[in-house]
C-alpha cells in the first residue's frame, strides 16, 4: 500500500508541474519564444513520465485485485 499512496502523490506532483509548464508555455508564446518552446518540451516530458505511472497504476491494481 505504501508505494501506491507513493505512486499516487508522484503523480500529483507531475500533474502539477505539467499543468504549470503549460501555463508557462502559452505565457511566453509572444514573448520569448525560445522559453516557449522549452517550458512545452519539459511539458512533453512529464507528459510521457505520466503516461507510464497510468500503465503501472494499472498493473498495480490488477495484481491486488
């Protein structure tokens, strides 16, 4: 249970840290376009970091059950 609740909260923190560098991202879009671009590729990042914690939620959930 101990590394669900882990998994759980690491999440969160990525959503988080996803959903600011988006923010960011459309921020400087007129402005700078250099930090655009690189808030949206850490973005991209985390996006992929996320969708592997989703595949082990789920591995997770069907071993427990």
């Amino acid at each position: 249970m101990i590394r669900k609740d882990q998994l759980y909260r690491y999440k969160k923190h990525l959503e988080k840290r996803y959903r600011e560098l988006v923010d960011r991202a459309s921020d400087y879009k007129y402005i700078d376009e250099c930090k655009s671009d690189r808030s949206a590729f850490k973005a991209m990042r985390i996006l992929e970091k996320l969708s592997r914690i989703k595949y082990l939620d789920k591995e997770i959930s069907n071993s427990t059950l």
